[in-house]
C-alpha cells in the first residue's frame, strides 16, 4: 500500500532535516545542560546549581538556625516553583544530602527527623523537616550587599544568585560527586581548619609550592573518620587532580568475655554502611574463603555512635582475621579523586593549589565588592546627614522656606538654592519629622557624622591597599574556621598496605600455630602468655631489664599454644583451657601487667580464685592443699580429659583450696599456717588418689586457724622462707605489718598430720600471720602489682620478723 502525503495547509510549516545534524545538536544542548546546570559545582562556592538553589531560597524564607524547623516539602516546593525547573526527587534527594553528616564534613542544613543513613534512605519530604545550619549561613552571608551577580530564574520572574559568598572552602571541606556526560567528578571532604590555615599561608605566600600546602592539609577528613592507608595517591590527586587511596575502617581486638576475643570497629570507610559490611562479611563465610569467625553483631545505636562487635573462634588468630576482613569485606575501600569543577564556566581538573586560588580570587572579589558596596553606602547617608544638620542650625528659615512655599516641588527648590543643598538633601529634609529636630538629634546626628567618617576612611583604605585586602580575607577565613571548624577525625598512615593483604592474594592460615610457649600465672592473679623462640628455648627467658608490675610469678608452666592446661581453683575444681586466647608477649621482654585476670578470663564467680595453673601433659601428678590441712596428690590421668570443668577435690564445708602444684616423689610438700607454724614432709607420704576423693590429713591446724601457704619445693641452698606478721585488729591495708626471710634449712622435716614447727615471733601487737611463701629468689609486690621491698635473708627460724615499710599483698617467683 502507497503511503499518501499530506499537503501542509497554510498554518503548518514542514522542515527536512537531516537526523544525524538534529541529534547532534540536541545531544550538544543536552550534555551542556547537564554539565553546567547539573552534574558539576562551581569551584568558588562548591555548590551545584540545585544546591545553591535550596540553599539561597532557604535563607530567603528565613530558615535561620535559630528559628523552628519547617516541612521539607514546603522548602522543595518553594525552590521548584521559584528557582528549580526539575522535579522534586531530584531536590529532595539534593536537600537531604546537604543534612547528612555522614556525608557532609559540614552539615549545611540542619534535618529534623529520618534523613537516612549509611544503609537506608531517607523518610518522605512530608514526614522531615529542615531549617538552615550554622555553617550555611556563612555560604549565603551579605547577599544583599551586592557581592555576587544575580541572574534571572528558568522564567525570569525571580532573580538568583551567580554564586555564592562562600566565607569558607566548601568544595574542598566537604567535597562533592556527580556524574555529568562524558565527564564526571569525586571530591573527597577536609576538615575545615586545616583547609582555611592551607588558604591563609597561600594568601600570604602566593608562590607556596605544593609541598608547604600539604604540610597544613596532609591529607582528606572523612565525616566518619576511619584510617587513610598510604598518601602517594592523595598527593597525585593535589598535584594533578586525579588519584586513588584506600580507607580502613577503625578496629580495635578487644576480649568479649571470658576466653572470648572480638574485632570491634568503630569506624568505617566513607559511605561505607554496617549491614553491608555484614553482608559481605556473611556471604565470604558462606562461600569458605573467610574462616575463623564465631559471629558479628550490630551495636549501632544514636547515643554510642557505630559499634560492629565481630566475635573470632578460638584457636584463630584475630590479626590475621582483620586482614582477610580487610581483603574480603568494605572494611577497606578505596576513593578515586578526580577533582573536576566550572572554573569561569568551563570544567577544569584541579589540583590542591588550583582550587585554594579560584576560592581565593573569588574570596577578595566577594570583600571588594561589599567594601566598595559599604562605602557607597556610608557616604549616601554622610551626605543626608550633613544637609540635615545644615538644616537643624537653620530651622526657623528651613521652616519658613518650607511654609511660604506654593508647594513641595518648589519647596524643594527653594531649599536648594537658599542653603546650598543636594537634591537628595532636600527631599531628605523635606521628608523629616519635626521630632527629630531636637537638641539630642543635633548630637546624634554628629556622632554619627563622625563615625561615618572613620568607616569611610577605613574602607577606602581597605579598598586602596591589596595585603588591607588579604589579611581582612585570612581573619573572615579564621572567623568561620574557629566558628565550624571540629579536630580531625580520619587517621592518616602514609605507607602502603602489606603486598601479603592484596585482593587477589592467596587466603592464608587464620589458626595460631601451636609453637611453644610459657604460661605465667601472677601472685597477683594475672595470666599471660610467653611466645618461645629457639634462642629463648636454648638459654630460658630473658628477664625484663627492670621488675614490672605484677611480675612476681605463682605459677609458670611450659607447653604449646594449643595445649591444655588446668587452673585449679579455691573450690576445688580444675577448670580446662588452652593458651591460645591468652594476651601474648615476647618470651624475651615478659611483662604481666599485659596479662589478663585469670578470674575473669576462666569467668569465675563469688569468692572462688584460681591459686595455680597445673600441666596436663607427661602424667604429672598434683598435689593440692586446704585450709583445714587437708592434702591430696591426684595424676592428671585422672581428671577426665573430655571434660573443661571437674572437681579435683572433695571439700568440707567451710574449707577451700589454697595452694597447687606439680608433686612428683622426691618433692616435698610445705604448709604454712595462720598461727605462725611449718611443716614439711615427703611428698611420698601421700599416695595419689581418684578425682572423686577428699584427700586425707596434711597438717594438724590449732582451733580457730588455718593454712594460709601450700606448695611443693625440690629443696635447696637457695630456698627460703618468707613470713609476713600482723594484727587481726589493724585494717587491711593500713598495717605494713613486720616480715622476715628464713633458709629453708632451718625448718626440720617432720611427719604428715602432725604440728610443725613455729615459722616468727610475733612482735606486741601481732596475733596472726598474713603471708607466707616458700621458694627461691621471692619477689614481693603490693596490691597494685608494684615492686615492695624484703627484709634481708639470714633471719632465724622462730626470729619475729623486722617492720616493713609497705604493705605486702603477695609473694612470687622471679621471671625465669
């Protein structure tokens, strides 16, 4: 069938034209308007022409901060039927990013109500509400003085600015991102004070080379902090515009619980959301390539701010967990600068310099213009006030000028003509009323004649001098860094990431390995875990170079990382764990005091105390102490090895636990009673016995005391005694009390179940023994794990003991 063409009637006007130039051309027309009225900010104010927009409409509705909020609606409906020719989502979504501070470095709208988040968007316009922030108000500050061009709206029915004043940086401080056609743009924010000092010293030194700016801005201030990992790519993005650095989240490997050990992060990378840390987290789990992780948990709240509570298995090493986090999940991301603004219209990639000088240019021209505004000003009202304090010494005649005139244009004339006045003048005067036209007017109107005088004189100073110009641009540019400026919140590392931790590197082996290693328990009830190398395997560990705190050893055991071992407490039981999860120190620099609290790592409740850690290995055999004298020796054989928590004694009411350790026969077994009394015999003289079992007789205790010191020693020369003595009556703490230090020697072995022998005369005023410890080379230390000085050894064996010079809390082993 024949299409048939319809002949154009005399209304109608048909072009041909070719499809190729008609594209063409619309594309050009459509990329322009997205480049230029869109996509891109204006490197003087940092704004895109829809945040402008909202911004300058704001201030015009009066939306201070120190005025109520209002529907964000109202503000989007007022900024599309006045300035905006697009639709509402697009200034909504512009508006609630302007009031985001994870967004933003500096918040410029102030929301009320559900903004979003890192994770989901915001609620609806009518349910927010939004009013101005306080930094906003120095971006569309003194408008009204003629500081920027203004340019007629989409339909030219309202007038809007070119820009705006921009008293800080805020392309820089808080950065921006946009997607244009064949061009795009991805800023990154700065913290404010450090960007105003870099502006002022390039206001001062205008040849400063990049290097002397960076050393003022060494490197981007995310809004949510997180750590920076290298700066060679910042420094390219400052030197050329373009460059790519990574971010890592803010963790810390913190203990969960008894035996439990976690990643906590704090802080992500920029725009970087929990759940969806979460999500990666779960799906590399799923998949097998992350192992080694126990759970993750979501603390977040508004009051405590970003809290991700990641639980690691035991056994798993949590630093080598956190780099396969690193490699497989958005706790490290990276940020690709490209610094693309309109300078005079055009797009231009900026480096740091480049766009500190366009804010700058733009800064001086914003003071000159309101300068030169303020004094055209100043001198119109100078000129109205001297007419009208000419008229003032002349008033009868201005009145009777005024009076005998046909009317107000002659008026005005005459006024002229009689006392040499303006036509402003005149009119001014003809204006005025008669009230002000009193003594107090007249010294009012010349005060403000003379203060007039100085300001113009100061501005046209200001005006006639470049460096009056500049310093009065640094001291606005300290003003608004004082006023908004907050500390830095992003970590900067200038170093690459390990080559180990690349994302298509190898997964490695998150289990710590089961190397040899020595575990410490403190007299002060602290547990930590001593790595062994083959030098400090060959020649023991190497004590620290001076005694720290709590470094007074209870109990020391060597084994592997991934043993077991059992800490027998004061209620009979011996609890299972391995080292693994314990705090780790080098085996040549052993420190307690980074140990953790046995009572708490074992999760212990009430009175009950770990009083030694035992091996489980090589068939020891223990020997374990009361405090009603009972002893026991159990093999390790007998503690049920598929079982974490047993009973290794059977006690009486009313007795505990005090002492345990290793008693093979050769050994002997030392009590140490309240009453002062020692006794010692073969520790063959008890035979092991089951688990289940209660021991039997140790040592006869005197009615009303008990053992206050149980353990097993291999005599020799070096092995001593330490007493302490006090009184009952004394508080704790109060009373250093008196000591001694004896020879072992000295105390002759006697039979089991039987008396002893007395251990110190107690002085006047002492009536019971405190402490009481048995081995060689003691170390004393006080109840925060400080270093407390001994009496000199030689005493004798019923001697009473020499008064200390500070309390005693404990009594240990040296670090061997």
């Amino acid at each position: 069938m024949a299409a048939s063409r319809t002949e154009p009637t005399d209304n109608e006007r048909i072009e041909d034209v070719d499809l190729s130039t008609e594209m063409q051309g619309s594309f050009l027309e459509y990329a322009y308007s997205v480049i230029y009225s869109r996509a891109l900010p204006d490197a003087r104010d940092g704004l895109k022409p829809v945040q402008r927009r909202i911004l300058y409409q704001m201030a015009d509705m009066g939306l201070r901060p120190d005025r109520g909020h209002v529907k964000s609606a109202r503000v989007v409906g007022e900024v599309m039927g006045k300035l905006h020719p697009h639709g509402d989502s697009a200034i909504y979504d512009a508006l609630v990013r302007l009031a985001q501070d994870f967004a933003l470095r500096v918040p410029l709208v102030d929301g009320h109500g559900n903004f979003g988040s890192l994770d989901d968007g915001p609620a609806a316009a009518r349910y927010t509400e939004a009013r101005l922030a306080p930094a906003a108000l120095a971006l569309t500050e003194n408008l009204d003085e003629d500081v920027v061009d203004f340019i007629p709206n989409y339909d030219g029915q309202f007038q809007q600015p070119e820009v705006l004043a921009a008293a800080f940086p805020n392309l820089l401080v808080n950065g921006t991102t946009g997607i244009a056609v064949g061009m795009a743009t991805n800023m990154a924010p700065h913290n404010l004070i450090e960007v105003v000092a870099a502006a002022i010293h390039l206001l001062d030194h205008p040849e400063a080379t990049l290097e002397e700016l960076m050393e003022f801005v060494p490197g981007p201030d995310l809004p949510g902090g997180g750590v920076i990992v290298g700066l060679d790519g910042v420094k390219d993005a400052y030197a050329a515009g373009r460059g790519t650095f990574r971010t890592r989240a803010k963790v810390s490997i913190e203990s969960l619980g008894p035996r439990r050990t976690g990643i906590v992060v704090t802080e992500l990378p920029y725009m970087v959301g929990p759940e969806r840390v979460i999500e990666k987290l779960k799906d590399a789990v799923s998949a097998k390539k992350l192992t080694g992780i126990a759970d993750v948990t979501d603390l977040t709240d508004r009051n405590n701010g970003l809290r991700l509570v990641i639980g690691i298995k035991t056994g798993f090493d949590p630093n080598a967990v956190l780099e396969q986090l690193y490699r497989l999940t958005p706790l490290e991301d990276s940020f690709g600068i490209n610094n693309v603004a309109l300078v005079d219209g055009q797009p231009q990639t900026l480096g740091l310099k480049a766009l500190l000088r366009v804010y700058l240019d733009h800064r001086i021209q914003v003071v000159t213009r309101r300068s030169r505004y303020r004094l055209a000003r100043r001198q119109e009202r100078l000129h109205l006030v001297e007419g009208l304090l000419i008229a003032i010494l002349d008033i009868d005649e201005v009145i009777q000028v005024i009076r005998s005139s046909d009317d107000s244009e002659q008026a005005r004339q005459r006024l002229i003509d009689v006392f040499d006045l303006s036509l402003p003048q005149s009119e001014y005067i003809l204006e005025l009323r008669l009230r002000r036209l009193t003594r107090f007017s007249r010294i009012e109107l010349e005060t403000e004649r003379d203060n007039l005088k100085a300001e113009i004189a100061q501005l046209e100073e200001l005006l006639g001098s470049d460096s009056l110009l500049r310093s009065q641009v640094a001291r606005e540019l300290d003003a608004a860094a004082e006023a908004y400026g907050t500390p830095r919140r992003t970590l900067l590392l200038n170093g690459g990431a390990p080559a180990a931790r690349a994302r298509t590197a190898a997964p490695a082996d998150l289990q710590i390995a089961d190397a040899p290693c020595r575990v410490f328990l403190s007299a002060t009830g602290r547990m930590v875990r001593a790595e062994l190398n083959d030098d400090i395997l060959g020649g023991g560990i190497v004590p620290p170079a001076r005694r720290a705190k709590h470094d007074a050893i209870r109990s020391a055991v060597d084994t592997t990382t991934r043993a077991d071992l059992g800490a027998v407490t004061s209620a009979g039981r011996l609890v299972r764990f391995s080292p693994v999860d314990l705090p780790s120190v080098p085996g040549n620099s052993v420190q307690l005091a980074a140990g953790s609290k046995a009572d708490q790592y074992l999760a212990l409740t009430g009175t009950e105390r770990v009083v030694a850690v035992v091996p489980l290995v090589e068939s020891p055999v223990i020997a374990i102490g009361t405090a009603q004298g009972v002893v026991k020796r159990v093999a390790a054989s007998e503690l049920a090895p598929g079982k974490t928590d047993v009973e290794i004694i059977s006690l009486k009411p009313g007795d505990r636990v005090v002492g345990a350790a290793p008693a093979q026969d050769g050994t002997e077994l030392v009590f140490v009673t309240s009453d002062a009394q020692l006794l010692r015999f073969d520790a063959a003289a008890v035979r092991p016995q089951g688990r289940a079992a209660g021991g039997m007789a140790g040592m006869r205790v005197a009615p009303g005391e008990q053992v206050i010191s149980f353990t097993a020693v291999v005599a020799g020369d070096e092995t001593v005694v330490v007493t302490i003595a006090g009184s009952t009556q004394s508080l704790a703490g109060a009373d250093a009390g008196s000591g001694k230090v004896s020879s072992f020697a000295e105390f002759p072995p006697k039979g089991r179940a039987t008396g002893g022998v007395r251990a110190q005369r107690f002085l006047k005023g002492e009536d019971t023994l405190r402490l009481a410890w048995v081995g060689a080379d003691p170390r004393a230390v006080g109840s925060d794990g400080a270093v407390r000085q001994l009496p000199a050894a030689g005493a004798k064996r019923d001697a009473s003991g020499q008064p200390l010079d500070a309390v005693i809390a404990a009594v240990g082993s040296p670090i061997s």
